[in-house]
C-alpha cells in the first residue's frame, strides 16, 4: 500500500508529540499494511494518524496536495462514519510539524498552538472560516458540517466555538 520504507522514525517523534500534546495514543498491530500509522483520542474524537516526511519545507495546502497526494488518497480510500477524522502529519527537513484533516474533499490545516517552527508564517492563506476556534484548534474550514458523532458534536459544539480577535 505505502511506497518506501516507512518514516519510522518520524512516526515515533509524531507518537510523543500526540503524548505530550495529551492525546491517548491507541496502537493498531497488524499483519497487514495499513494507510494509517496510528490512531488518536482526543476527549471523544477519534482520529486516524498519517505521517509524512518531507525533503522540503513547502507546507502549503496546494504543495501538500502534491507531495502527500499518495498517503492524501489511502487516507481518503478507508471508509470511516462522520465521528472519525483523518489526519495527515507532516514532519519537514527542519524536524518543524504541520498537521492536515483530509476531508472527503479538502484538506485543511489544523493549528493548535504547538507550532515548534518559531514562524507562524508558513500557514495557508486565510479562507472565509480563518480564525475560527474549536476545541481549543483554529481551523481554516467548518468542519461541524462533517461531524455527525454524538461525542464529537459536544466536543465541537457552537458554545466551545469562538473567533480570535
């Protein structure tokens, strides 16, 4: 399913950070080749993990639609209900981190505060939706429109929402 080797070692940094970051890590062994890497729970939601390294720091939504455009389509190619999100995990030449919710159709950038780069200027450009905060990420798209989960609906709820000043 995947091509090369995989980034074994960014997949165990990704681990950590979804440690610290206090998400509960859940591990999936297998005989077989999945297109996830691990998966996370964040209060309720759920969350299949990608990893991806990259050579080059180009983290723009249309750069990683190329260069992920492989893991972007297995990721896409499991079939999930609305209470489970894909995530893509991008780990650049800098050791900087970047993630991405794959939505059936988009992927947007999911910025939670922990952007270890020190430069807050390599984020997509601003969408209608910039500047909204659910559950304590900013998020460029609206994506209560994909929640159906009873969990992930309270998690998301418009009473958790806000708008950065």
């Amino acid at each position: 399913m995947t091509r090369g080797h995989q980034p074994v070692v960014a997949i165990g940094e990704a681990k950590r950070k979804a440690k610290a970051r206090g998400f509960m890590l859940i591990a999936v062994e297998t005989d077989r080749q999945l297109p996830f890497d691990f998966v996370i729970n964040d209060r309720g939601c759920i969350s299949l993990v990608r990893v991806r390294r990259l050579r080059y720091p180009r983290y723009e939504i249309p750069d990683i639609e190329i260069s992920c455009a492989h893991e972007i389509a297995e990721l896409r190619s499991i079939p999930i209900t609305g209470e489970i999100f894909r995530e893509l995990w991008v780990r650049g030449p800098d050791r900087h981190w970047r993630r991405y919710v794959v939505l059936p159709d988009a992927i947007e950038f999911l910025e939670d505060g922990d952007d270890d780069s020190g430069n807050s200027g390599v984020v997509p450009p601003p969408s209608p939706f910039s500047g909204v905060i659910i559950g304590g990420f900013r998020l460029s798209y609206p994506l209560r429109d994909y929640i159906t989960g009873e969990s992930c609906q309270k998690f998301f709820a418009p009473s958790r929402m806000g708008v950065m000043g």
